[in-house]
C-alpha cells in the first residue's frame, strides 16, 4: 500500500475558498489541473510543502500563482524545465540542498530557495 496523497483538481478547488493562506502540506503529488487552479490563488501564501515531485506542466502553472508565496520545501525531484518555470514565481521557497543539481542551480541564479532547512 502506497503512502502517496493526490492533490486533485476538486480538492484544491475546495479549499481555495481560504483568500488568506491555504496549506497543501499532506498531499505528496499533484494532479496537473490541480495545479492549474492553485494558479489562481491570490492568497497570502500557498504551502504545498509534502510534495517530493513535479511534473513539468504543475510547474508552469504554479509559476503562475497570483499569490505572495509559493512553499515546496519538499520537492526532492525537479527537471530542469520545471525549474526554469518555478524560476519566473516572484516568490517561491524550495530547499535546493534535496534537489538534483542542474534544477538546484537555475533556482539559485534566478535568487529562490535556500540550502539548509529553515
């Protein structure tokens, strides 16, 4: 039996109705339309700290999250391109140390993350 939580597109349309924060931290994978409609949220912040991946399309869309702060501290796998997208988030925090190092450093030059727990 597997440990993976799905975040869906009908729970996270569920609790976007929190204009303040809302925290995804149980969830260990997203569905695509799911993160698709996180986009949206114009919230203070957006924890989505238990995922450990993201596929490269959940990526995109949640670089395009209207609201303040995008947590991943999570994430332990990453592409590239998944990288080069979470990049554009004017705010995003991931913790580069769990992350392989190509996608590490695009966060890095493009100034997120951090390299030790915080």
């Amino acid at each position: 039996m597997s440990d993976e939580q799905v975040l869906t597109e009908d729970i996270a349309e569920q609790f976007m109705v929190d204009e303040d924060s809302t925290y995804f931290n149980g969830f260990t994978t997203i569905e695509d339309a799911a993160a698709q409609s996180l986009s949206k949220h114009t919230g203070y912040m957006l924890c989505l700290n238990g995922l450990t991946s993201l596929s490269d399309a959940a990526a995109e869309s949640l670089s395009k999250h209207k609201g303040g702060y995008l947590n991943l501290r999570g994430l332990t796998s990453l592409s590239d391109e998944a990288a080069e997208s979470l990049s554009k988030h004017q705010h995003v925090g991931i913790c580069l140390s769990e992350l392989p190092a190509s996608a590490a450093q695009i966060l890095r030059d493009a100034g997120h993350g951090h390299d030790g727990d915080e």
